[in-house]
C-alpha cells in the first residue's frame, strides 16, 4: 500500500505509464501510479510497467501481473472532469459486483485513493480542486463515506494552511 511520507513534499519520479496505442481510450488520462497502487495495495516501487492499450490497461508488478478495465480508475484533477458518458461507464462497470451493497457505488478503495489525493495536496487551490471533484462524483459513494471524505478534506485544509 502507499506509504505516507511525515512531511508533505512534491516528489517527482519517472512515469512507469506506457501508451501502447496509437487511440487513447478517453478514461486513459485517469490512470495513475497511485491508483494502482492502492488497487492491489502494493507500494509504488513495486510497480513495474502499466501499459495502457486501446481497449485494457496491463498491470505488472512485483505480484502482480493483470489486465484492468479503464473503468476501475477513479477520476483526478489536472486533466478534463469525466463526462456523462464516462460516468455511464464507471456505473455499468460497478454493477457487475457480486456484493449488491456495492452495485452502484465505487469500490472501496475509491476512498482511500480521495483521502490520499487530499492529503497530498501542497495548497489551498489544489485541494479545493479535488474537493469539487469529490462534489462532482457524489454519486458514488454512499452518504456515510461522503461524510468520512468531507472529514479528511477539512482536516487537510487545516494542515495546509499550518
């Protein structure tokens, strides 16, 4: 799982992201490092390659060696927000769970993805970003987890203004 560093800092590291398609698939820009990461809780380093092709993402890690549906990805800032279409996606994509408590909301990790996206923003406007992202997805999650996520934003909107 990802590791939390006592002090936030910008970290920069070479992408292990390869597009093998000449077509992007439109949800392509929400796959992240991070998101992987805390989809088969592993670290970051053990991340070797994720490989976005025109129709499946391919995941190899240490332990880990799968193909991921682009609508297992939870969307991010600093690209262009989800569209109706892709919202359809991601809804037809959790009606396939076998726990009917959670065929229409995000997977439980979607959660801690939110909650470690929050606490890595370094200022007010990045996290007021991801805050209006949390706005637009509210729909999948339940009331007691939006609760837990607005939670965590206002704890983090107080450390980062110290």
């Amino acid at each position: 799982m990802l590791s939390s560093p006592m002090l936030k800092k910008l970290v920069i590291r070479e992408s292990k992201i390869v597009h093998k398609s000449p077509v992007v698939h439109s949800l392509a820009r929400f796959v992240t490092e991070e998101a992987v990461a805390l989809m088969f809780k592993i670290k970051l380093e053990d991340i070797y390659v994720v490989e976005c092709w025109r129709y499946i993402v391919y995941v190899h890690a240490k332990g880990v060696s799968k193909f991921v549906s682009y609508a297992d990805f939870p969307p991010i800032v600093g690209v262009q927000p989800p569209t109706s279409a892709e919202i359809v996606k991601w809804r037809r994509r959790w009606r396939k769970h076998p726990d009917p408590a959670h065929k229409s909301q995000a997977p439980n990790w979607w959660v801690d993805f939110f909650t470690y996206e929050y606490w890595q923003a370094l200022s007010n406007a990045r996290l007021s970003n991801w805050s209006e992202l949390l706005g637009l997805m509210k729909f999948a999650f339940n009331e007691e987890t939006l609760q837990e996520l607005q939670q965590s934003y206002c704890h983090d909107l107080l450390v980062v203004n110290g």
